[in-house]
C-alpha cells in the first residue's frame, strides 16, 4: 500500500482538466461540472488549488447556468439540480459565491419542491433523496433555507426510512449507501438527526466493511473506494465511526492508487477516474491522514471553506 503519491495525483487531475479529447474527459462530457467539483476539491483537500486557474474555471461555470437559474453539466446542457450543487461547491473552493445571483438560483431550486416535501431533479420530475440532499444543501449554503418547506422536506426524507436503519432513494426503496449519505447528510444540515437510529444505522453501515477492509454499499456487494465517502461520512455524522477498522479502510485506499500514472480507482488495479481520486482523497481525510485537509461529512467541502461561509 505505501503511502499517499501526492504529486503524482495532483498532476493526473490536471491532465484530465486538461485533456478535453481523452477517453475519461468524453465519457464525462455530460457531467463536467461534477468532474469539475471532484477534480479541484482534491486538490484543494491536498492543498493544492492554487494549480487551478481560478478565472478560467469560474468564467466557464457561469457559462454552465441556464436562464432559469440552474446549471447544466456542461455549457448548453439542460439545468438540473445535480450540476448546481456542484457549480455552487466550486465557487465557494474560490470564495466566489457573491458573483451568483443568489435568489435566482434559490429561486430555481425552490420551484422543484413538490407538494409531498420531496424534490425533482429538473422540470421533467424525477424524484429521489439524492435531490432532497442538493436542494437542502445548495440553500444552505446560499443562506436561503427560508425560500422552502424545510418540515416538509425533513417529513418526506424520514418517510423514506427502512426498518433496517437505512434509507432509499424513494419510499420503501432499498437501503443503499449513497442515499444514506444523501438522507443523513440533509438531516444533520437541518438539525433533524434525532429522526435516526444511530445504532441500528451504526449497524448497518459498520457491516459495510469487508475482510480487505474496503467498504461496499449494499449487504454482498463488492468493496468500492466511493464509499469510503458514502459510508464513512454518515458514520461521522451519527457519531458511530469508531465501529469500523480505520487502519484496514485506509490501506485498502491507498491499494487502488495507480502508483504510476496517479489517480485512483474503485478496486485495486482498476481504471483510476476523477470521481475514485475525489472519494477515495476525501476518505482519507476522514482517516485523518498526513497532508490531507479536513473535509465536512455534511457539505463534503474543506472545512476551512465551510467556516468561511457560516462562520
Ligand atoms: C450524488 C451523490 C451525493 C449527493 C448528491 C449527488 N448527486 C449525484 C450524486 C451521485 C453522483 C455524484 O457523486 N455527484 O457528485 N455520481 C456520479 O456522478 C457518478 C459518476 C460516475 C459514473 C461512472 C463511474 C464513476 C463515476 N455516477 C453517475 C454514478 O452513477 C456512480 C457510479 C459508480 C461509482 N462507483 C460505483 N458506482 N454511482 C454513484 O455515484 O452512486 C453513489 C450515489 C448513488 C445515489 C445517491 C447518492 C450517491
Ligand atoms: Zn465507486
């Protein structure tokens, strides 16, 4: 395993940024404004954002916002709640948020409540606790809580609770990690964690952990670097994270670095990708781990920058 190859993922994510006909740039094409996140808040996380050209960046994501006031993946995209959390996390890694026109964008997320307290995605109504969590974090960080129902949206999240401590992405769906974090994540920025069973919950996500000391996120499934994210988060944010081998998690992360070329991937020897280098570098910081900023479970931003906009 060794140890973390710091400068070595630092330039694999600037040839990724860089690259814009390379193999992982296409099949991110769509979501570039999500690469853009996991890309420079590693980088951030490894103290290294000043790399980025900060102009370059912030003038190509205000090209990414529609006139409804939410972003598209890319520049001429259609706008979704999925890219405009991101594009909102971007700028406050550069302290920019001020150039936003705050109320139009609350103004778009707020129009996705539905009457039930959930969120659709974009105007074509898909609904799923990942969009309860962006909208819920999005307005956070905007200081714009007031422009929707946060009781109604706290009452639809806890209505989305199994019996086994978990949550899905809709009411009675399976419990699967990445919504856990979504559910957990948007309750503990309102203030609701008392809804949650810490130890059934406990239970559950500890169970994540595999004999190679990886994580997966479902009961079976095979160990996966992005849930050290999923996982590890909603176990800090329950206060249940002591339940799980820190040692055997973070030398399984640092197992699937490409010591090489840089990057790092889902499972050992893998393909590494932007998004397994972001989660598998902000796992680490929860491992506390040399060198490594610390990043927020809630709002998965260095905490430094958190304490900037709250603080
Ligand atoms: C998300 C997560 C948390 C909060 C809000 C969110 N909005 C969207 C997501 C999931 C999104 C993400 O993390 N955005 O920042 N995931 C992706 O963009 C990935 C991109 C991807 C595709 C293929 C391979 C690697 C990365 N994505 C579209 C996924 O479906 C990945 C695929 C995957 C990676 N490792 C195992 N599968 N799955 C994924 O993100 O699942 C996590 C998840 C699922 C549902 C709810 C929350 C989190
Ligand atoms: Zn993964």
């Amino acid at each position: 395993m060794g140890e973390l190859k710091v400068e070595k993922h630092i330039r694999y994510i600037l040839s990724v940024e860089k690259k814009k006909d390379g193999f992982e740039s296409v099949i991110m094409e769509h979501i570039r404004l999500n690469g853009a996140y996991w890309g420079l808040t590693t980088l951030d996380l490894l103290g290294k954002l000043d790399v980025a050209d900060t102009e370059e960046v912030v003038t190509w994501i205000m090209k990414c916002q529609h006139e409804s006031g939410g972003f598209g993946g890319n520049v001429g995209h259609d706008p979704h709640l999925l890219y405009t959390l991101s594009a909102i996390q971007v700028l406050a890694l550069f302290d920019r948020v001020n150039i936003l026109d705050v109320d139009k964008i609350s103004n778009y997320i707020a129009s996705l409540q539905n009457e039930d307290g959930s969120f659709s995605g974009d105007i074509w109504g898909e609904v799923d606790t990942r969009f309860s969590y962006i909208a819920i974090c999005s307005l956070a960080l905007l200081h714009r809580m007031d422009k929707i129902n946060v009781g109604k949206a706290v009452e639809y999240i806890v209505s989305c609770k199994n019996l086994d401590g978990g949550f899905g992405c809709t009411p009675g769906a399976e419990s699967h990690a990445g919504q856990i974090f979504c559910c957990v994540a948007a309750l503990a920025i309102t203030g609701s964690l008392h809804h949650i069973d810490k130890d059934l919950l406990g239970w559950w996500l500890c169970e994540r952990q595999v004999k190679s000391g990886g994580l997966n996120g479902r009961p079976e499934k095979l160990p996966d670097v992005c849930y050290s994210w999923w996982v590890l988060s909603s176990l800090i944010m329950i206060d249940r994270v002591h339940w799980i081998d820190k040692e055997k998690l973070k030398n399984y992360i640092l197992d699937c670095q490409d010591k090489e070329n840089g990057g790092i991937s889902d499972r050992p020897d893998d393909a590494v990708d932007v998004f397994h280098t972001f989660f598998g570098v902000a796992g680490l910081s929860f491992l506390e781990y040399p060198g490594v900023k610390a990043i927020d479970p809630a709002y998965a931003l260095p905490i430094d920058v958190v304490n900037r906009i709250f603080l």
